[in-house]
C-alpha cells in the first residue's frame, strides 16, 4: 500500500516542482480561499494562539494576523513542493543569508555549533546553510511512517549538502562526531512544546509560563558547542532573509537552562517582529495549565 500511494502522489509532487514559482503560487492562493473560507483549517488554534500571546490586540487584529499567517502556511507548502527542484541559483536568490561571516568566523577557530532556531518564516530552505557555510551542517529528520516518501524526502533535504541522521539518534550521532574530531554545525530547532513527561524545564513565552525544549543547551554543554540562534524574516513574498546572531561560545559557564531561556526571549523577540509568519497553528501553548501536574508526576 505505500508503495501504490508513493507512486500515485510522488509524480504530482514532482511535476508540481517543476512549475515557475508565479504559477505555485496561484495555487497557493487557492488553496488559501480553501483552508480558510471552506474548511476553516486550524481557524481556532491559530486565533486562540493569538489571543494567549497577544492579549493587548484587538479583534480585528488577531484576525488579520491570523488570515495572514494561513496565507503564509500556503506559501509555505508550496516553497517545500519546490525544494524538490530547486536550484542553487534560485534558492540564494530567494534565501539570502546576511552576515554567514559570523557562523564562518567560528568554524575557522575550530569549534562545532549547535544552530539553533524557530518555526519561522521559512526554515525548509535552510536546508542551502551547507552553500554558504564553511564547514558540514548537520540536521535530523523525523522518520515518516512511509518509507519511499521517507527516502524521497532525505534525498531532497540533503541534496545540498545536509549529512542527516534520524532524531532518535541524534546523540549517538554527536558522540560520534565529538569523539572523532568531526567539526560541524548541527541545526536545532527547540520552539515546539516537548513532550510533558519529558520536560526538564518551564519558562515564560509571551507571559506564559510553558514547557521548554532544553535539548540543544544539554547538548551544546556536553559536546562543548558554540550556541548560534538564526532567525528567518520574510522580505516579500517567496523572498526570505536569514541571520545568525551568537548567544554563547562558552556554553559550559552558564547555569541551567540559562541558554534555553536566552534562546525563548529571542525567539519571542523575532516573532513580535511578523508574528504572522510564525507557526500559529500547533498548540504551543496546550500544556499551559498543567505545571504543578509536572511537579507532582514527572519532575526530575
């Protein structure tokens, strides 16, 4: 059954990369007019994020981020038809990298670094950091349940340059390189809400007190790895812009979570910037309530 859905969806993918850019985008628009005004995808999380993290907006604005954002998420979709085409000459064109000097500077001076960054803007065309940066990039993938658009899918997000390994593996993988000498930037993205029997820390995002991601400074911490945090800033449409900005080179001096809270105050720094190209519609605020439940059943 995978293989029949794999050949029946894959071509259509395929042949959809091939299209001028303009010509994705009507669709997108389409696909817009169907997600908002007919099924009303995700309509309420999206609004009901807004109104948790923006409180002080009115109405009409929490509407109109929320229909620009869903405008966005169809761009996005099909910004990640067309990585499976996509050329060095168009995706430096359409994703610029503005000072990858300073990632570059790092690398010279033979320290790895844990990349960390958000569900901003566009981050699958991040997968061009390895055009523009010195040394290997490293990324993990989430194993899809079919394994030909499994394959499929490595192969696009790596033709680049990206070495992936599975998530689940990720520690292993590090160990690997830190032992062997390997230098590296390995991209991690920690603004999603982690698993709650898995949380290791709680930290305040838009005045709200919720579950935090602390793998990439345990990381960074074990491995001795310089904490750089890019940010993706949508310049216009189908048009993007990335900047690296450095949170430490000295992981090992901070106190913990230090770095996992400096990395939140940022990335809710970005987002106030287009709060409607962020990821809106997954529940990132969903375990807001259940703090003294983790103190009691799962804290370490």
């Amino acid at each position: 059954m995978d293989l029949l859905i794999y050949a029946l969806v894959y071509p259509i993918i395929w042949l959809m990369s091939r299209l001028p850019m303009r010509v994705l985008y009507l669709f997108s628009d389409f696909l817009f007019v169907m997600i908002y005004y007919v099924f009303g995808y995700r309509k309420k999380v999206v609004v009901a994020n807004l109104k948790t993290a923006f409180p002080e907006k009115s109405e009409n604005e929490i509407k109109s981020i929320s229909k620009k954002f869903l405008r966005h998420l169809t761009d996005l979709i099909v910004e990640s038809i067309k990585s499976f085409s996509i050329s060095e000459k168009e995706v430096l064109k359409r994703y610029k990298y503005k000072n990858p000097e300073l990632v570059n500077e790092i690398i010279k001076e033979g320290k790895s670094i844990a990349l960390t960054g958000a569900h901003q803007a566009n981050w699958e065309w991040s997968f061009s950091l390895p055009l523009v940066l010195d040394t290997t990039v490293f990324g993990a993938y989430t194993r899809l349940g079919n394994k030909y658009f499994e394959k499929t899918v490595k192969e696009s997000r790596m033709k680049f340059g990206v070495v992936g390994f599975k998530t689940s593996e990720t520690v292993k993988a590090m160990l690997n390189n830190y032992t062997n000498k390997i230098q590296g930037v390995y991209i991690l993205l920690s603004d999603q809400s982690p698993v709650l029997q898995k949380t290791h820390h709680w930290q305040e995002f838009f005045g709200v007190n919720v579950p935090v991601h602390s793998g990439a400074e345990m990381l960074a911490k074990k491995f001795d790895l310089t904490v750089v945090n890019y940010v993706t800033r949508k310049i216009k449409r189908g048009y993007y812009e990335t900047e690296f900005e450095l949170i430490t080179d000295t992981p090992r001096d901070f106190k913990d979570y230090e770095i996992s809270d400096k990395f939140i105050a940022i990335t809710e720094r970005n987002i106030r910037k287009q709060p409607e190209f962020y990821l809106w519609s997954h529940k990132r605020f969903k375990h807001r309530h259940r703090y003294q439940e983790w103190v009691e059943k799962y804290k370490k």
